[in-house]
C-alpha cells in the first residue's frame, strides 16, 4: 500500500466518526494522520495535507467542546412537557393513560 492510500484510508474512517458524532474516535484518527505525517516528511504537498487535517482536527475539538458545555437535560416549561405527554401517550385505556401520565410526571 502506498503512503497516498495509507492516508486514505486513514482519512476515510476519521470523516466518518465525525459524520456519525463519535468524536472521540475522529479525534484519535486525525492524530494519527497527523503523526503518519509527521514521520514521513517527504510526503509531496506535506504541509498542504497536514494544514487540512489540523483544521479537521480544530472542527472536532469545537464539536467536543460544544458537546462537553451543553446542558446535560433541556429545561422545558410546564406548558411544553403537557403538550408532549399529551402527544405521546399511547394508551388504549384510561387507567394505562393515568399509569403512563404519573410515570412520567
């Protein structure tokens, strides 16, 4: 396999990760291209390649410091949680429905 290849298929599964939200794993996959990079010096279009993986890498990291600062529950007004009991409550009875709305209240 050549050193271009090598990078493609190292460059596949990192774009993946991020598309698929595990940013973790994207995050490791461009260290590792950048680390791939780093030993092979002689690599045509060096920096060009290693300047695009950085900003990828950049993204990924403003991904997960957006993930890292979001609240971990939404704050819903009384009236927003009634309207989605309401319009997920699937009961065929009343008395499941009385089960279903003090489980969920």
């Amino acid at each position: 396999m050549s050193q271009v290849e090598h990078i493609r298929c190292l460059v596949k599964p990192a774009t993946l990760y991020h598309a698929q939200g595990l940013l973790a794993e994207s995050k490791g996959k461009h260290e590792e291209i950048l680390s791939f990079l780093g030993s092979h010096q002689q690599l045509q279009n060096l920096e060009k390649l290693a300047g695009a993986v950085r900003g990828r890498l950049r993204d990924v990291d403003r991904d997960i410091a957006e993930v890292r600062s979001a609240p971990a529950t939404p704050d819903l007004s009384p009236q927003l949680q009634s309207l989605i009991k309401r319009l997920f409550t699937f009961a065929k009875t009343r008395e499941v429905a009385a089960v279903e709305e003090a489980v969920f209240h």
